[in-house]
C-alpha cells in the first residue's frame, strides 16, 4: 500500500491513473451509446434494456458508485498534474505559440471540466429526475418506465439537444486526444504503432459523436417518434 502510495505521489504515478480510469471511462462511453442507440428499434428494445438493468439494483448501483470513483479519480489526477506542470514553470516561455500540440490537446483539460458539468445535468435530466421528475413517471404498455418517450420528450427540446450535441463535440475533442495518451502513458505507444493508436483515437471520438449526436437530431427532426 505505501509503495502504491508513493507511486500515486509521483507524476508517473497519476499519469497512470488518469490511463488507466480513462479507458475504463472510454468503455463505459461505447457501451452506454449502444445501449442508447436501441431507440431506433423502437420503444420495445430500449425500454426492456432499462427494465432489465433496473431489475439489478445492486449491479446498477454498484456500477454507478464505479464510475463516480472512476470519473473523480481521472479529475483529481488530471488537476494535480495541471498544478504539477504549472508549478515546475511559474513563468511562462517567452514564445508561447503552440509548436507540435493539437487544439485537442491544449483543450484537453478544459473540455474535461465542461463535460464533467454535462454529465451532472445529464444524470439530472435522464436518471435522477431533478430537471424533469415527470419523465420518471412515463410507463408503457407493460408498466415498465418508458425510457423511450422519456428520451423522445427530453430530446424534443431545442436547448437539451444543442446542448447535448456540443457537449458530444467536447468529448469528440477530449477521447481524440485522451485515448491516443492513454496508450503513451503505460508505454503502448510507440514509433510503430503511434500512427496506428492516433487513427483509432480518432475515428473512435468521431464514431462515438455521430452515435451519439444522430440520437436527439433524429428526435428533432421527427424521425424517432
């Protein structure tokens, strides 16, 4: 335990961390846009989806708690390492034009912070029933929580769905950089492999904005109703 301890106190040692919460955070991405993109199968698939992980409290909850512990230990280590790097150069170059770094990696921490606050929304909006409690009340036919007229009513509004939608460029933004690094940061990432791991950063980000954003501009548009 004090030599985990030690290693966490060092730059290294949160570098780690925020790779190793990064990807675990990456999957839980891909896997809630599939679970998500079933509303174009129709309320059946979708609300029977929901239905079955709420019949799992303990799981769901267990999960839940997880990922809260997964997304504060990626902050808190990505806020130390921001402290860390500032501190080690109090006074900034004299040139401080980018040279090498990408907008997505000079963004990195603050599309980090803003995503955070969408999913604290997000999770008001959809889970907890802080924004709109009316939506937790929906059941369909079956008596199950009708999580499809729930998106469809969520989604139906304009603000929700912009704010939605760049909140999903954000983290286009954030997993095209932060997947690519987490490779580096446990040493995957080499000369013969940095193109390959770059492109995969890339076209995941991108594969997982257009899932998730063809979601409430289908909505929108009428075409899920």
């Amino acid at each position: 335990m004090n030599a985990l301890t030690q290693l966490y106190r060092s730059s290294l040692g949160k570098k780690y961390v925020m790779a190793i919460t990064g990807l675990l955070l990456f999957v839980f991405v891909i896997v809630h846009m599939l679970g998500n993109l079933q509303i174009y199968l129709g309320p059946g698939p979708i609300n029977e989806y929901a239905a079955f992980l709420k019949s799992r409290p303990a799981l769901l909850w267990t999960a839940r708690l997880g990922l809260l512990l997964l997304a504060v230990l990626h902050i808190t280590s990505a806020v130390q390492l921001v402290r860390g790097n500032r501190a080690a150069r109090p006074v900034g170059y004299e040139n401080s034009r980018p040279v090498a770094s990408s907008f997505a990696a000079r963004t990195i921490f603050a599309s980090g912070l803003i995503i955070f606050a969408f999913v604290v929304y997000h999770l008001m909006h959809f889970t907890i029933g802080l924004v709109n409690p009316e939506f937790l009340q929906l059941r369909d036919a079956m008596g199950r929580h009708d999580v499809y007229r729930m998106m469809i009513a969520g989604f139906s509004n304009v603000w929700v769905c912009s704010f939605y939608i760049i909140a999903m460029g954000l983290l286009c933004l954030h997993l095209s950089h932060g997947v690519s690094s987490l490779f580096q940061s446990v040493g995957l990432k080499g000369r013969s492999t940095r193109k390959l791991i770059d492109r995969f950063a890339k076209i995941a980000a991108w594969v997982i904005f257009i899932g998730n954003s063809s979601i409430p501009l289908a909505v929108l548009m009428g075409l899920v109703k």
